[in-house]
C-alpha cells in the first residue's frame, strides 16, 4: 500500500478545512495513508528569502532519508488529474514514499525546490494554504481513484455544439 506525507508550516486555521481532509484521508484508506505533519512556523522578523531558508531547514529535518520530496507550488508543473493519477501510480510501483510540502506564506525556499523530485502546482492562481492542502488531498484520493478504477472521478467527453 501507498505511503505519502503531506508536510507544511503551522496548524489548519478552520476546522472545516481540517474536517474537509479528515474525510478525504478516510475514503482513501483502501488505497493509500496518506498521514498530515506540520511543521513549527518560524517566528520573528526575517527577509522573505531568509524566512523561506529557514522554513527549508524545518522541512529537511521532517523529511526521512530516502523520501521522494514533491514540492505544491502556483510555479510548479501542471498536471491534469489522470496525468497525477500515473505519476502517482509509477512511484507506487517503484516502492516510493512521497512527501508532499507546502511552503509557508512567502512560499518555498528556490533552493529546495530545485532540490525535490519535482514540482506541482495545483493553479497558477494564489490560494489561502488551508485551502491548498485540502485542494491537494481531494486531488491525491481523485488519483487513488483513477488508478483503482473507482467511479469517483468521471472523465467527461467533451461535444460540439
């Protein structure tokens, strides 16, 4: 069965966001855990860049060696939900655990990035991060669904009119 994290800075603000990921985490239990870890936000007065470094330091010390980092960003590689779907199903298959990571509010560190596996992004419009993680979970149990034939996800034929 399929392993994946989900890591990013501080605690969800609204419980409907967190009940919202409850719910998905439960539906996709036949295939897949997917486990939430949030990191301590950094406190004080930094720079953007140097706020983005030291959120990256948190992230590393979470992330397990051997781990295959994806990194949500609004820059990152757009994908449609059956493209994620075989992306997923290639790193199953390969035995990989994932760990996704959601960066803090000035985003996250160029550096890391450049240094995880690859680099999603879930649009290219700015969402509240409470709403990208919860977005980002009904995406992943839409991919579990897609690999497992489940009916969930229904792919549309689109007709001219």
């Amino acid at each position: 069965m399929l392993e994946a994290r989900l890591l990013n800075i501080g605690k969800t603000k609204f419980r409907w966001v967190s009940a919202g990921i409850q719910h998905y985490q439960k539906l996709m239990k036949p295939f897949a855990k997917l486990s939430i870890d949030e990191v301590k936000p950094v406190t004080g007065s930094w720079a953007p860049a140097e706020l983005m470094k030291k959120e990256a330091e948190r992230f590393r010390g979470n992330i397990d060696r051997g781990e295959t980092i994806v990194c949500l960003d609004r820059d990152g590689q757009r994908f449609t939900s059956g493209a994620l779907a075989r992306w997923v199903g290639s790193q199953s298959e390969r035995g990989a655990s994932l760990v996704f990571v959601i960066g803090g509010s000035e985003g996250l560190d160029p550096e890391f990035k450049r240094r995880s596996a690859l680099t999603i992004s879930l649009s290219p419009m700015t969402f509240p991060h409470d709403l990208v993680r919860l977005v980002f979970v009904e995406q992943f149990y839409r991919a579990l669904t897609i690999l497992h034939g489940h009916p969930y996800h229904k792919e549309t034929k689109r007709t001219r009119k």
